[in-house]
C-alpha cells in the first residue's frame, strides 16, 4: 500500500508541475503577448530549474526524506496555487516587476518540482524495492500525468475554470497529497501531528483561493483595462474581455484592444465598402475573422448581397455576439441575419475543402502576433485563397499600422504581390488606434476606388476614400521580405516594429 501510494502521488505530481508551467505560459500570452520567445524563456527556465532542484535533492538526509516530501509539496501547492492570481494583482497595481516576478515564480516551482521525483525513488529505494521497478513505475506515472494534464488544460481546465482557478486546483492536488501522505506514513514520521496541521491549513488556505480566485482576477482585470468589465471569459483559443464606460464597449483579445465602439465604424466602413462599392454585382461574400459580426453588418447594408458566410474559429466569440443584447445592437443581430452562415473552423482548414467562389473575400483576422496567427498571412494561405476568389473579385485584408508597424504592413502588401495579386494598400485614422492599414487586392490589376457609395454610411465618402489610397511622405515603403511558412518573416516584423513604440 505504501508502494501504490507513492506510485499515484508520482502521477499528482506531474500533472501539477505541469500544470503550473502550462498556466505561467498561457498568463505570459495573454498579458504580454504571444511571443514564442515568452514561451520559451519561461519553458527553458522551468526545465532548467527542475535541474536545479534535482541536484539539490541529494542534500536532503534519508531519515527526512518523507517529512521533506510533505513540506515540498505544500510549499509547490501553495506557491503554484497562488502563482495565477499574484502575477494578475502585479500586472494590474504594479506593473514595473511583473517579469521578474514571473520568472521568479517559475524558476522557484521548477526548483521545488524538480526536488520531488527523486526524493519519491529514494524513499521507494529505502523501502528495498528492486530499482528496475522503481525507474520504470516512477518514470511511467511521471509521464502519464504530464499526457493528462496537457489534454485537458487546453480543453476543459483553462476554459472551464479560468487560468487563476486552474492554479489553485493543482495546488490543491498538491496539498492533498501532502496531507494524505501525512497521515499515511504517520506511523514513520517524527511530528506527523504539525506536518497534518501543516497540511491542513495550507489546503483551508488554497480551497478558499479557489473560491475567491474569480473575483481577484476581475478586480486585477479592472486594473488593466481601466473600465467596467462586462464580460470576461477564456477560451480554448484566447481570453475575451468586454468593458464599458458610458456608451463606450470596448473588446480585448488577450489584452489587446479590438474594437471601440464609439469609432469601430471607421475602421470596418474602410475594410468593406472600398471594396463592395466597386463591386455592384456581387452576390456572394466570404468574411474570414469577424467573429463580432461587425464587418458583416456592413455588408448587409448590400441588398444585392445573396449569402454571406463568416468563418471564425472561436465558437465563444459568435456566440457572445450572437446573444449578447447589448453586442447585438451593436452589430445589429447581424449574425443571426438570414443571408449570413456562421462556420466556426480554422479558416485555412476550410478553405481547403470549401465549395465554390465568391465575389469578395474580407479577411478580418487578428494581428500576426504568433505564428498561429501568421500563417493565415503567408503567401501559401493567399493562394489558397486566391482559388476561392471568382475571375473579377476583390480581396481586403486588414494589415496592421503602417505607421507604427511599417515593416509589418508592407510585408503583408509584398506577400500578396508574391502570391499573384495586384495590391491597392490604403489606410484610415481611427482614433483607437491611430493610422490603421488595410490591403485590397486583385488578380487584373483593374480596381479603381468608388467615386460614391450607394448605401448609408457614417464616415466614409468618395472624397474620403480617395484620400486613403495616398500615403504621406512619413509613410514609406520598406524593403522587407514576403512571409512564408518556413520562415514567418511577418510575425519577427510585427514583434520588433511594436516593441519600438509600445512602452
């Protein structure tokens, strides 16, 4: 029974070392961006600090090694169930050491983690077990709750509990294993009696942060985005957060800001009806993005329009626009129109097996910000899109700042020419976001901007149209490279152009 017991605290274990580094990577995207180097600073530090922890293992004396495997699991329990709900409170109230102590949070886990496993085969090595059974059993639990956890955080945990619940459930695990091996051993340990206490007290302490964990994090959250969050949710695929001030709703995709609602009228009249109002025959309509339906409620103002079909990858993000009453005056039920089929896959997935053409295609995606998100930008995904584009149909993609990020914007520009278009960049000035860029693009080289719109508009006029289509002088075209898959040139370009203006 000691044996087996040792055996399944092995299997907690590493899905809770897991877990914790799943959950410093995922809060690292989502408050600083989706960096690979971020991920592989933060995997490579863990790594490199259960190597660390190891090594020190061997100090431990072999008549504390149960005691000293208690006192660590509380001790990962209760630093790794606080971890989440800590590092929001520092980015929100004190921004200035977030990363140092993200970095520090995760080298002392790592340490902590990295003790546990050894000390686990020195007790069962104490206990006259044959060492070949040892390594083997050990070793296959270690691994088994590694493949566990790694299924199910990006499935159930993250979206289900959130990213600061997470981190106290497995802190909780921790603690639990602590306390039962307490009592188990009780009858080997020299103060089994403050070790139980100990333990209690530590997952008391846990199971009320659980509990409490939702309303931290929405107070830190307030923190960061400065208004009333509304609604606040994390999905398989990104954390969604919608504030309001006054009659200001304002959308963030893992803490960047998508669209405010008392401007995003410019920005999607610039990336529909530049093209649609050179396309009075148009009949079919793809929108790829757009999940907030708001690109689509400007094509429905097309009567000639006879299906629009939006694709989308988070079903989370359709369906809050799609429900949400205060979302769907926004939109103006868009989503729910009957002329618009809402698909949610990948969009380069579908695009794969997708019957037909259409007669505009609105790529309304966000930022190149990951290598996920850059790929739908590369030139093999033009193509692929160019086969569902009909002989005289227009192509709009929404490209980042050509002021803020001009290496960013011109490549995406570039990567089109690669893929056989002709292009036409324009941009507009929408006060969230200051001069933002969008691509239009053609197979014939015949595009000429509307000279009048024949649907109701806000901001846009022909005047105003033409004026897009004109770069200033403080607006040049770089020489950059096209973005391709092997080498995703577009998101190195948005990473360094953004990290020169953002402070």
């Amino acid at each position: 029974m000691p044996h087996r017991l040792l055996i399944l605290s092995v299997f907690i274990v590493a899905s809770c070392g897991l877990a914790y580094e799943l959950v410093a990577a995922a809060l690292a995207s989502y408050l600083l961006g989706d960096s690979v180097l971020q991920f592989s600073s933060i995997i490579g530090t863990y790594l490199f600090a259960m190597g660390v922890g190891s090594h020190l293992s061997k100090y431990i004396k072999d008549e504390d090694l149960l005691a000293r495997f208690i006192d660590i699991e509380l001790l990962v329990g209760l630093i790794g169930g606080v971890s989440a709900t800590l590092l929001f409170v520092i980015f929100a109230w004190v921004a200035a050491p977030f990363r140092v102590v993200l970095y520090a949070l995760v080298f002392a886990l790592g340490v902590l983690v990295g003790m546990e496993i050894p000390l686990v085969m020195r007790v069962l090595n104490a206990r006259k077990a044959e060492f070949a059974e040892i390594v083997s059993r050990v070793l296959t639990f270690d691994y088994m709750g590694a493949l566990v956890v790694s299924l199910l955080f990006p499935i159930v945990l993250a979206p289900q509990l959130g990213l600061a619940r997470t981190a106290f459930l497995f802190g909780i695990a921790n603690a639990g294993v602590a306390l039962v091996a307490a009592q188990a051993f009780r009858a080997e340990l020299r103060q089994a009696t403050a070790l139980r206490l100990r333990a209690s007290i530590v997952l008391l302490a846990l199971i009320a942060g659980f509990v409490a964990a939702e309303a931290v994090t929405r107070w830190s959250e307030r923190g960061i985005y400065g208004d009333q969050i509304v609604h606040a949710q994390t999905t398989p695929y990104q954390r969604l957060i919608v504030t309001q001030w006054k009659d200001d709703l304002r959308l963030y995709i893992n803490g960047n800001l998508q669209f405010s609602s008392r401007d995003e009228h410019r920005y999607h009249e610039a990336l529909v009806h530049p093209a649609l109002g050179a396309l009075p025959g148009a009949r079919r309509v793809l929108v790829l993005g757009g999940g907030d339906g708001l690109a689509v409620r400007e094509l429905l103002k097309y009567p000639g329009l006879e299906a629009i079909t939006l694709v989308d990858l988070d079903p989370a993000m359709t369906k809050l626009f799609s429900t949400s009453a205060t979302l769907t005056a926004l939109n103006q039920n868009s989503l729910t129109n009957p002329r618009v089929q809402v698909i949610n896959a990948d969009a380069g997935q579908w695009l794969e097996s997708a019957p037909g053409n259409f007669d505009a295609i609105i790529i309304d995606l966000p930022d190149p910000s990951s290598y996920g998100l850059g790929k739908l930008y590369s030139e093999p995904f033009y193509r692929l899109v160019s086969r569902h584009l009909s002989d005289r149909g227009l192509l709009v993609v929404q490209s980042t700042s050509p002021y803020f990020a001009p290496h960013a914007f011109w490549c995406v520009v570039t990567t089109l020419d690669e893929a056989g278009f002709h292009t036409y960049p324009y941009q507009a000035h929408v006060p969230s976001f200051g001069v933002w860029g969008f691509v239009l693009a053609d197979r014939h080289g015949r595009y000429q901007p509307p000279t009048a719109y024949s649907v109701p508009l806000r901001w846009l006029d022909a005047e105003q149209t033409a004026s897009m289509f004109r770069f200033p002088a403080d607006i040049p075209r770089p020489v950059v490279e096209a973005n391709h898959l092997n080498n995703q040139a577009l998101v190195r370009y948005f990473e360094e152009d953004w990290r020169r203006v953002i402070r």
